[in-house]
C-alpha cells in the first residue's frame, strides 16, 4: 500500500523550461547592456562555464550554482565578476517571478493529503532556491518534507536520494510513489530503487513506457491510480 507520494520539482511542479527561456532571455539583455557581449557570444561563454563546471564537479548539486557559472563564465570573457550576483539575482528573480504551479497540481496534492498520503519533493537542486519556488508556487503548505540533492550527496537517478526520501516518509520504498517528468533520472531511478514509479509526460504523443512505470498525463490522474496500487 502507498503512504506517501513523492514529487519532483522541475517540469513537474511548474514549467521549468518556459520559465528558464524568459529568465534567460532577461538576463542576455542585461549582459548586452552590461557587458557589451552579444547573444551568441553568451550563449557560447554560458555553456563552456557549464561543461567546465561539469568536468570539475561530475555529478553533483553545486553544478546547478549560477553564481559559480557566472563567475566562471565573467572570468573566462576577461569580464568584472562583480556581475556574478548580479546575474544570478536577475535569473531567479525573473524565473520566480513568472512561475505556476502546473494544472491540477495544488488540487492534487490538497486531495491527496486529504486521502492521508504524506508529500514529499526529491529533487536535483540547491536547497535554497527549491524552497524558494516551493513558497513561491504557493506548494510549501502540503509538502511535509524535502529532499534535494544538495541535501543527499548525490543526484537521482542515484538510488540514495530516494532511499532518502522513503527514510524521511518513515516507509518502505515499496510503500513510496514517485513522481516526475524524465524517464532517466525520476521514473527509471524510483523504479530501480525500489519505489513506485509514476513518469509525467503530458504530451499528446505516443510513447514507450518502459517496465515498472505508469505513465500519467495529467495529475488528475494520480488518486484514482494510487489508491488502485
Ligand atoms: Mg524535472
């Protein structure tokens, strides 16, 4: 029987990929004014920033830290790293600014604390800024606890981070339903550690659903399937 329900945040939660384009574009206008560097040219500094940010830290929450990035990114265009804060300021504060909880979600989770299911949120993410979204997104007053992989030392689909989150659920992983939008690091990675797995993935395509996952369009879905698990 489930007991809790995990979510992940980013494109499950919320549209991360909308919202990072509009922070995105904000933050090349400010570059352009600030720096006098054009898209393409930041565009380029930005992903060297995050290759070599990869190459030093392989897998690991600091490698979502924007203000390292943009330092590397300042330093490497021979640029005042003074505008790293700047910058990162400007990204999050334009991200949060533009974000919604994804449809169906707050009633979702309302109905499913109701139903007596615990919620939690395991997540690829600094700790600050995750909270940041949480409160934001108004989500904070149904999530009885956090897992990020700041907090866990590693990043799903790394088994440890839902064995944490099923520790902090005070249940079995069998008795934890997990649910996100990429197959790799949420579906695959709950599955394989043990936990129920539930992939989001509200397109209208078609698509291949691999062994142990049950695909969800919508969170609409989610009680009715649950309580069938
Ligand atoms: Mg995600």
């Amino acid at each position: 029987m489930i007991k809790s329900i995990i979510f992940d945040l980013d494109d499950t939660l919320y549209d991360f990929t909308s919202a990072h384009a509009f922070a995105m574009k904000r933050l090349m206008a400010y570059v352009r004014a600030n720096l006098g560097l054009d898209d393409e040219r930041f565009d380029a500094l930005n992903r060297e920033a995050l290759n070599r940010q990869k190459q030093r830290l392989g897998s690991c929450a600091a490698l979502h830290n924007r203000l390292i990035r943009y330092q590397m990114l300042l330093e490497a265009a021979g640029k005042p790293i003074a505008h790293a804060p700047e910058m990162e300021a400007l990204y999050w504060s334009t991200l949060l600014e533009r974000i919604r909880p994804t449809h169906g979600a707050i009633e979702t989770l309302g109905s499913l604390r109701l139903s007596g299911y615990t919620i939690g949120i395991g997540t690829n993410m600094t700790a600050n800024w995750q909270y940041a979204k949480l409160k934001r997104l108004g989500l904070m007053a149904y999530v009885d606890y956090i897992v990020t992989s700041e907090e866990a030392g590693v990043e799903k689909p790394a088994p440890e981070l839902f064995l944490l989150c099923a520790e902090k659920a005070g249940c079995a992983p069998a008795e934890c339903a997990f649910v996100g939008d990429s197959l790799e690091s949420d579906a695959l990675g709950a599955r394989d550690a043990g936990l129920a797995a539930y992939w989001f993935n509200p397109s209208a395509d078609p698509v291949d659903v691999p062994e142990g996952i049950r695909r969800i369009r919508a969170f609409s879905e989610l009680p009715a399937l649950l309580e069938n698990a």
